[in-house]
C-alpha cells in the first residue's frame, strides 16, 4: 500500500535541498540494491528535528550505509557525534566511504554490531536516539531509550506505517513489533508522540519527563 499518492511523495522529495554528488550516489546505491534508505522527505524532516532541538549527540540504531547519518550530521554541527551502528561489516565500510567523501567522518563514530547492545554500552545522554533495526525488535528499544534519552530529546523511529501493514492484526513478527512499540509509545506518559505519514510514516517522540 502506498502511504502517499507517488506523486505526492516526488514533490515532496523534490521540495529538499538540491541533492549533492554523495547523496546523489546514496540515493541511487539504495534504488539500485532495493535497500530501504529513509529517503530525501524524512531526511529533511530528522535534519529539521535536530537542528530545531540543537542536537549534537546523536544516536542511531540501524544506520545501514549511512544514509540517515549523512543528514544527522550535517544537522549536528561540527562540534557534534553521531552514533553510526549496524551489524553489517560491508554497510559500515560504505558508510566510512561516503561520510569520508562528504567531509562529514569527523563528526561520526562507527560501530559494528546490534544496535541495542551498543546503545546499552554506550555512555549517555543523547539529544536524538533514531530507530531502524529490524522491526521484530522495535519494542526493546524503548528501555534503552529511557535510559539514555534526555528530556526533551527525540526519539524518532522509521517505518512506523509499514506500507500499511499495521492496520490489520498480524501474523509476521516485524509488524507486530512495530504494533507493539506504537502502543508503548501511546501509553507512555514520559513521551508525546506524532505520526508523520511520509514515505513509510516516522514517528516523533518528544521526552518529557
């Protein structure tokens, strides 16, 4: 299911900064491999989110090849950090390439590994914590957010629509994760949450208690 009429979503797309050569690159490397990249729209938006709170330390669960952490730490500033993580080798490898190229590597620090457990080690607060690892383990995030996460920070998680997939009770364990943290997040009273529905829908969590 379409989120968004496609139309809609290319002027949307169209309406972000004038893509540069590394990003140009990024986008056609996810178009060509089918890799699920968040896109020109919700890039603009995690940009404006952090630069809206000042953000300067960033964490991301699930960075893939750096997609997301190009528009993080662009919005962080020089003075910033942004946690890069994934489990692959490979995508981290490419990251350190693209992030190298667009001037941007000082600003990124890259782990290898699950998401979760690094995010446990690593010594907070964050300004951002973002969330893209593999749906089944969405609601396990939310505690390590908690712990991690000052207030007033953004917890800011992709794929929250799942091409729609989420209307209707599920069998997959992916959807039902992303079922489950919805509903965390709905009752949680030390956050208040917007759904946004571009591209695959993004929710915003605001921390604050």
């Amino acid at each position: 299911m379409d989120i968004l009429d496609p139309a809609i979503t290319e002027y949307l797309n169209r309406l972000t900064p004038q893509a540069d050569p590394v990003r140009e690159e990024m986008e056609k490397l996810g178009a060509e491999r089918r890799f699920p990249i968040i896109g020109p729209a919700v890039g603009q938006l995690c940009f404006v989110m952090a630069r809206t709170i000042g953000a300067r330390r960033v964490f991301e669960c699930g960075s893939g090849f750096g997609y997301s952490t190009l528009w993080f730490s662009r919005a962080v500033g020089p003075e910033g950090k942004v946690f890069h993580t994934d489990g692959s080798e490979e995508n981290s490898r490419q990251a350190r390439d693209f992030l190298g190229r667009a001037g941007l590597a000082s600003r990124v620090h890259f782990e290898v590994g699950d998401a979760r457990d690094l995010l446990a080690a690593t010594e907070g607060p964050f300004d951002v914590i973002f969330n893209d690892i593999d749906k089944e383990g969405y609601p396990d995030v939310l505690p390590l957010v908690r712990d991690k996460l000052r207030v007033g920070g953004l917890f800011i998680c992709d794929n929250m629509l799942w091409s729609g997939r989420v209307l209707a009770p599920a069998e997959e364990a992916s959807t039902r994760g992303i079922q489950e943290l919805t509903r965390l997040l709905r009752e949680a009273a030390d956050f208040t949450t917007t759904l946004v529905p571009i591209r695959d829908g993004v929710t915003v969590s605001l921390r604050i208690t």
